[in-house]
C-alpha cells in the first residue's frame, strides 16, 4: 500500500529529520521511532544555560554555540518570518536563539536552533529539537520526544508529546498534539485536539478501503499530510490519518480512518 508511505503525506526532501520516516511500511510506524531517533540524534545545547526546572531569572541568547546573558539587544520580529533580530556586540543577526525570562527548560536533552523563540511561561522537556526560526509561545508544553522543524509554531497553551511538526508546520492557539505527525504548511485551527488514546482498551486500528489495519499502537493521534488545515474545536479521533491537502471544517469530529487527498470533512 505505497499511498500509505510517508512519502505519500510529506514532500522529505528538504526536512532535516527525514530519516525518522526510513523504512517505514506505514506512515504511522514513525511514531515508534521518535525516541530511538533522539536518542541517536540530538546534540544538546543548553547545559550552559544551568537553569532547569524553574523559570529563567533573566533573558538569554545561544549564538555561535554560546549561551549569553547579557551584551546583547533583541530588536524584535517575527521568528516564524525569518525577522527576528538581535544585536550582539553591535552586530546584528538573525541567527540566535531567544530563552526569554520565565520560560522553562526541564532537563538538558534539548536542542534549541539559530533564530528559535521560547517566550515566557512556555515549558519544553526533553528530548526534544526545536528547530529553526521556530515559536514556542507562551504557556506552551512540550512533554518530550518531540521533533519540531523550521518555521514552526508551538502556541498558546498548546501541548505536544511525541510528535512531529515537519516545516511551516502551526498550532498556534489551544492545541493538543498526542502521538502525531504534522506535515508541511499544515495548521490547526485555534481549539483543535489531535486525541491520541481510545476509550475502550485495545490498540488503535484503522480503516482504510474497507480493510481494517491494527497499527499495533495504544496511543495513536493523527496523521496530517501536507497542507492539511483543521477548523477551530475540531477533534481527529485516534487513528486519523489525512491524505494532503484535506480540510476539516469547525467542530467537526473525525471519526478514525484514512482520508483521500484532498478531501473535505465535516458540515
């Protein structure tokens, strides 16, 4: 079933993490590789920061491998955009990460990426990657084993725990994304719950063309190809999985299964 293969869902080309997609069957078998990929993968770079499990008394910047606490301005701009901008020592870059005063980093299994922001009152635990030009805005959580790409956002009060947001990829606002893949320039519309775990006891299985596949999984969330677009206060059921360029209109509740490319879902 070559249409269930993450190459299907996602253009990889030019995602750095692609390899956690390898010599998956199903696009879902990812999700089972998540921790063993960090474990291999991530370079930590916030030992120097000596902060953990409590808010930072004081703004910080990682630039050129280096944790900084002071001699340096930030000028502001939309991270997601590229625009970010800070000056240090009188030169200004767009490639130094932001820790902002009252954020929270939970251990020291955490990469933080050039022109990444982490505002105030959001927690990240590790392992995770947060990539470049990436938001993780206030009062976000990120549990850990999560692998955020370039241009994301992680919003408020949004909650991520062992998923994947590929590039461009946004839940900006009330989101909970539980053992899921995001793909290319999707968005979740403000409210929307990718729900990971069933009722009733049992692994996640899914219907697709009539044949139900067991994934094997308890906890399984969503699938979202590229380019998917979810409305507010909708909600995938677990075992979702939507081919590109599918939308779910508002309040909509997906009901387990894979869906077409294209497809339009709900009203």
């Amino acid at each position: 079933m070559d249409f269930l293969k993450p190459d299907a869902f996602f253009d990889l080309a030019s995602f750095v993490h692609r390899d956690v997609f390898a010599g998956c069957e199903y696009v879902w078998d990812t999700l089972g590789k998540i921790s063993g990929y960090l474990r291999e993968r991530l370079e930590s770079n916030v030992a120097d920061v000596k902060c953990f499990r409590r808010p930072l008394p004081k703004t910080v910047v990682i630039w050129r491998g280096k944790t900084l606490d002071s001699g340096f301005e930030i000028l502001g701009g939309d991270a997601a955009k590229g625009e970010l901008r800070v000056r240090i020592d009188g030169e200004e870059t767009g490639e130094a990460a932001v820790l902002w005063e009252g954020s929270v980093l939970w251990d020291e299994a955490i990469f933080i990426a050039p022109g990444a922001v982490v505002e105030p009152g959001a927690l990240v635990k590790g392992p995770s990657i947060i990539g470049p030009r990436t938001e993780v805005r206030q009062g976000a959580y990120m549990r850990g084993n999560c692998i955020v790409g370039a241009g994301c956002i992680v919003g408020h009060t949004t909650e991520i725990k062992s998923s994947i947001m590929l590039d461009g990829a946004k839940a900006g606002h009330f989101a909970y994304i539980g053992d899921s893949v995001m793909g290319q320039g999707t968005n979740l519309g403000a409210g929307t719950k990718l729900a990971n775990l069933k009722i009733k006891e049992g692994t996640v299985r899914v219907m697709v063309h009539g044949t139900l596949i067991d994934t094997h999984r308890r906890k399984f969330g969503a699938i979202l190809g590229d380019h998917v677009e979810t409305g507010c206060n909708s909600v995938t059921n677990p075992g979702t999985v939507l081919g590109r360029n599918c939308q779910v209109l508002p309040l909509t509740s997906v009901r387990t299964g894979y869906y077409e490319p294209n497809s339009v879902i709900g009203g």
